[in-house]
C-alpha cells in the first residue's frame, strides 16, 4: 500500500560521470585561457587582433561545452 505522500522515488543518473568532469575541466581551461589570451592580446600589437580573436573563440567554447554538449550528454 502506498501511503500519501511516499510515491516511488525518482532518481536521474547521469551516464557521463568521467565524461562530464573531463568536459568540465576542458572548458574551465578553455576559458580561463581565453582570459589570458585577452590581456596578453595587448602586449603584442603586430598580432594583437589575432591572439584577441582567439581569446573569444576560446572563451565562446568554454560557454559552449557546458551549455549546449554536456546537455545532450546527460540527457537532459
């Protein structure tokens, strides 16, 4: 018999447990290495657009991998 209130417990595993730390670490040094490459940016003029672009692609795949990838990973 079920009482009220003490329904079956639902719980979500996820299926990328060393999957999703490793995706987290990458991205975490994705975008703090973005950071760095911003301030570096500006110490080399002759290719100060270039190390700053690829600052931005960095950190913009540093959001990406969290948001977008590990939700299709965990499934949810």
């Amino acid at each position: 018999m079920d009482e009220i209130g003490r329904g079956p417990v639902e719980t979500r595993q996820s299926s990328g447990g060393v999957t999703t730390v490793v995706a987290l670490v990458v991205s975490l040094a994705l975008f703090i290495g973005g950071m760095f490459l911003f301030g570096v940016a500006f110490e080399f003029p002759d290719f100060g657009a270039l190390i700053f672009s690829s600052g931005l692609v960095a950190v913009c795949l540093g959001v990406f991998i969290p948001l977008q990838v590990l939700r299709h990973v965990d499934g949810a």
